[in-house]
C-alpha cells in the first residue's frame, strides 16, 4: 500500500502533483473531464492498494460491467503508466507493474461512456499481458 502526500508527483506519470491531478478526483467532488483522466486517475488508485482505491474503482466502473467486489492483489506493484492513444471514449494504455518479482506490462484498449454526467470504464475491448 503506498501513502501519498498531496505533493508527490502523481503516479500516474502526468508531471503534476498528486493532489493537482488525481487526488482531486479520488477526494471528489471533482470529476475526470474526460476518458483520460479518469483511466489515469484509475491507474492510480490500483497502485495506491488500499481500500481506498479500491472503492473508487468501483464507483468508477459502469455497474452493468463491473465485478461486485474489486480487490487489489497486495503482491502486485504497479510501475509506471504510458497513455498511448486518447479518443472519444476509446482510451489505449500500457500499465507496467511487477508481480512475484517479475516486471510485466498490461497493454489494454478501454472504452468509456458518459453516465449521469460522469465518466465511467465500460470494459477493456483488447487487453494483453506480457514482459
């Protein structure tokens, strides 16, 4: 479980401050303004592992696609995050992490729909793990 004060840098890999990028979000009552921000803002609550971030990917999850219980795997690390394409609801990323001492990368093509007036992932339409 990692513990951020508002002045360290984001992980997400923005160049801001934590509570300048998504510590806004996850504090509320601002609001990803678009699918980036929110796939950022969801990269960091996983690498935050807490219940904390586990509970703000969930409400950030559209309920029709989402699991009933989102947990973080303590032995996973997340590392680093690259946006690789933003469009519309389309969001293309590669999250590296580590899990049993072994550096991975999850590189994933997600979509996002407006709901309520708020941002939420849908589902991963491509998803691959590899070194």
């Amino acid at each position: 479980m990692k513990l951020l004060s508002g002045q360290d840098p984001c992980p997400c890999g923005s160049g801001s401050t934590y509570d300048g990028c998504c510590g806004r979000l996850h504090r509320g009552p601002d609001l990803a303004e678009t699918p980036e921000a929110l796939m950022r803002s969801r990269y960091t609550a996983y690498s935050l592992g807490n219940d904390f971030g586990n509970a703000y990917v969930f409400r950030t999850w559209h309920p029709r696609t989402r699991p009933d219980d989102v947990t973080t795997d303590p032995g996973l690390e997340w590392t680093g995050l690259r946006i690789l394409r933003a469009d519309d609801d389309i969001v293309e990323f590669a999250a590296r992490y580590s899990y049993g001492g072994v550096d991975r990368v999850l590189h994933e093509t997600s979509r996002f729909e407006q709901r309520a007036g708020r941002w939420v992932y849908v589902e991963a339409i491509t998803e691959s793990n590899g070194a």
